[in-house]
C-alpha cells in the first residue's frame, strides 16, 4: 500500500530534551515537506526536499533541522524543543519535484508533539 | 508568494452543491491553485488543481475567473463526509502555503 508513514504518533517531551520525528514513504517520490499545524493558522511548511541532499526552508524553519540522505526518509530533528513547537506535525510526500503542476501531496497520518 | 482568502466557515445540506470561494488577487502567472481539504486532524487529502482553465475531477470542479484574481471549489453533491476544513492555496515553486480554510458543516 502506497503510504507515508510517521512515528512516534504521538509524543510528549519536556523543553531541551532533543528528538527526532521520522517519515519514511514508499512511493518513490523525490519531494518530501514538513509542515506543522496549529488551530487557527492552518498549515505552514517548515522545510521541504526535492531530492536527496536537497532541502529548503519553508515558511517557519526556525528551531528544527532536516536530513534528506536517502530518498525514502525525511526525519524532522528539534535539536533544543521548547513548548512554542507543540503542535501537529505533518509529513508529505510528491511524486513531482513539487513543481506548480505537481502531482498530488500525500500527507501522513500526523505527530501530535507536546513540549513541556 | 501569492495569498489566499477563504470564508471561516459555511454550512450545506446533504445532496445539494457546494460552492467553496477563494479570493487570490495577487496572484502571479505561473501559480497555480490548489484545493486541499482536512478531515479532523487527519492528513490533508489533494481535491484538484488548476491554472487557468476550469477543471473537474471524481470528486470536484474547480471555477477559475478570467483574471485567475478568485476561484471556486464546487463539491456537486455534498455527503456528510464531506464534512471537513478545506484549503485553498497558491502554490509557486516549491512552497506551499496553507491558510486557515474553510470549514464545511454537511448537515443531513
């Protein structure tokens, strides 16, 4: 089955302690994004991938780091969390290089991240 | 990049059309639109997408005006899974920026 996948679920941190959000997607795509949600603000990316050692900031990079070192993988690094980075973390995938005609983002089933 | 704006919220009644509004003045050529949407705080599910002409898939059409300065997203027959936040966004590049949706309310 054609997934992107993302773990833990759910986590509960306290500030400082470092953590790492993996996603892993078995469809072979090249661009893969980060994107966090809090209530009232809808979506905003937080960096994205279009291939393997290529990353971009999104519209909120600051506090996280990202690794793209095989196609398969994007894992989402918070080297010092603070509890203004609680939120709902997204995970996606194109088949595309993300481009204006892209093929259709598939979203993971989330991370829910509570930083104490 | 160009923005979205989208009405907080609407209500529609199971069988009937949809027609979700987006005001996106500012933007440019080459953007292109996208529509979203979000069950609960599930991943976001791609609807359809255009350019400048109009687009219908399985699951919706999507009106663009001549100027491209507004679009809307018509589910034909609302079902009460339809029920969820829907996103219009500009997409440039490689960014996506989502703004807060519309959340849609099929009532039986």
């Amino acid at each position: 089955e054609a997934q992107v996948t993302q773990n833990p679920r759910y986590l509960i941190t306290v500030t400082g302690k470092k953590l790492t959000v993996t996603c892993s997607q078995n469809m072979n795509h090249e661009y893969m994004s980060w994107y966090r949600q809090d209530p009232g603000l809808g979506l905003r990316q937080i960096y994205y991938s279009m291939n393997v050692e290529v990353t971009d900031k999104g519209d909120v990079p600051e506090g996280y780091k990202v690794s793209r070192k095989e196609k398969r993988n994007f894992p989402l690094i918070l080297e010092s969390p603070s509890p203004n980075q609680t939120s709902l973390y997204f995970c996606a995938s194109s088949n595309l290089a993300g481009g204006p005609d892209t093929d259709t983002q598939y979203f993971g089933p989330g991370t829910r991240l509570t930083v104490l | 990049d160009a923005k979205t704006t989208q009405p907080t919220s609407m209500d529609c009644a199971e069988g009937r059309a949809a027609n979700l509004p987006c005001n996106h003045s500012t933007i440019s050529g080459n953007e292109y639109v996208y529509w979203y949407r979000q069950i609960h705080s599930q991943g976001p599910q791609y609807i359809i997408h255009g350019l400048k002409n109009n687009e219908t898939n399985e699951m919706a059409s999507l009106i663009i005006t001549e100027d491209r300065k507004s679009s809307t997203l018509i589910l034909p027959h609302a079902t009460l899974r339809d029920t969820a936040v829907y996103y219009c966004i500009v997409v440039n590049d490689y960014k996506l920026s989502f703004g807060a949706g519309t959340t849609v309310t099929v009532r039986a």
